[in-house]
C-alpha cells in the first residue's frame, strides 16, 4: 500500500503545485476521501513503482485517457511536459489511439494537445 505523503510528493512532482493546491483547495467533505485514496495509491503507490518510469507511465496514461475521451487527458498532456515526454513521442502515443481505439478519439486528442502544450 502506498504512502499519502510519497503520493504528494509525486503528484506535486508531475502535475504540479498550482494543480495540487488548486484541488486540494476545492476538494469538499464529499470528495476529500476519494482525493485522498487517489493521492495514496495511484500516486503513492502505482507511480512509484520502479517497472515503468514516469515518462513512460506518462505516455500510457495520455493513450488511455485519449482512447477514453476522459477530461483529465488535457492535464495529462502538460503533465507529459514534466516527465520528458516529447512532441515526437506524443504523436506516436496518439497515433497508437487512432489504430487500436478510432480516429475519432484520436483526432480528439491531437486537439486537445494542440491547447494543452505550447507549440
């Protein structure tokens, strides 16, 4: 079982302090838990994990999320920019969307990166 305070230190690490403060700011006794369980096992246990580094752990999430058409695919695709991914790389990871999960969410994607990441 992972750890809060490794999970914050790796959440603040990938998606940033302004994103962490701003959720942890806006979080209500109703979400607060859910938050919390995020912080200690997604980011506190699975990002950690040794097997797959961040940018490569990174590049999954943006291919799911994109595949999923989910909302946090924006934050992910700046967060990329922390973990080394590259413009090159992203397009390969969304062309892998439009061969295994449609053109449709595919194309979803490279809009949204065009917003989320400076050219």
């Amino acid at each position: 079982m992972g750890s809060y305070d490794e999970g914050m230190r790796v959440r603040r690490e990938v998606l940033g302090d302004e994103h962490v403060d701003r959720s942890m700011a806006n979080a209500t006794d109703l979400d607060r838990p859910f938050i919390e369980w995020i912080t200690t096992n997604v980011w506190g246990d699975l990002w950690v994990d040794p097997t797959l580094d961040r940018k490569t752990r990174s590049m999954v999430t943006i291919a799911v999320l994109a595949a999923l058409g989910r909302e946090e695919l924006a934050l992910h695709m700046r967060a990329s920019l922390t973990t080394g991914v590259t413009d090159a790389e992203l397009a390969q990871v969304l062309q892998h969307v439009a061969v295994y999960a449609g053109v449709p969410a595919a194309n979803h994607a490279f809009h949204v990166a065009r917003s989320a990441r400076p050219s």
